[in-house]
C-alpha cells in the first residue's frame, strides 16, 4: 500500500507540473498572438499611408502630363502653381544631369518621386 501511495503522490505531483507548463505556454502563445495582432495592424496602417501618397503622386503627375501634352508647360495657363514648382525644378535639374539623391534634397521631394520624374522625363525623350 506504500508504494501505491507514493506512485499516486509522484504523478499528482508530475499532472500538476505539466498543468502548470501547458498554462504557461498558453498564456505566452497569448501574447505572441497579440504582438502579431498589434504588428498587423500597424502594418497596415503604413500600407494604407503609402498606398495614399503613391496615389496621390500619380494624380498628380497624370495632370502634369496632361498639362505639358496640352500646351508644353507646366500648366494650361503657363503660369506654375506652388504645387507644381518642385517638379519644374527637378526636370531642369535631370535635364542638366543632377543625380536621383541630389534632386530629391533640393527640390524635396522623395526618392522615389524623382526616380518617377526621371524616368517620366527618359521615356518623353525618347
């Protein structure tokens, strides 16, 4: 009868450590789930933000386009808004042969708008 007492009290003892590990790993799958949540959404917030100015710069360079297509300046009128003024800046500049990093910092604008422009401005000589 001893030993059967002790084998009970061994694995009563084992039964509530493993319980205590599966809680535990539980409760740390649990937070992981939450960082991944929280990660998720800030992701797509950046998304959201990037996808928002990419459209926005292709709005406006499509009215640039049609604006140079229709009277070969910067706007219908021939006058240069404010809007447009950086960009006017930055095609000069690639036309006298400033690199993509510099017209960016002196015109502020991203990188990747002047890579656009300058690729717009390649191609339209072409």
């Amino acid at each position: 009868m001893n030993w059967l007492l002790w084998g009970v009290i061994v694995s009563l003892v084992l039964s509530v450590l493993a319980l205590w590990v599966a809680l535990s790993a539980l409760r740390a799958s649990r937070d992981r789930v939450d960082q991944v949540r929280a990660s998720h959404r800030r992701l797509e917030n950046e998304l959201a933000v990037a996808n928002s100015a990419a459209i926005g710069m292709g709005n406006r360079l499509i009215a640039m386009e049609k604006r140079v297509a229709q009277g070969g300046g910067p706007s219908a009128s021939g006058a240069e808004s404010a809007q447009d003024l950086p960009y006017t800046e930055a095609n000069q500049l690639f036309r006298m042969g400033v690199d993509v990093d510099e017209v960016a910092r002196r015109c502020g604008l991203s990188r990747a708008e002047a890579s656009l422009l300058q690729a717009m401005q390649e191609h339209n000589t072409r």
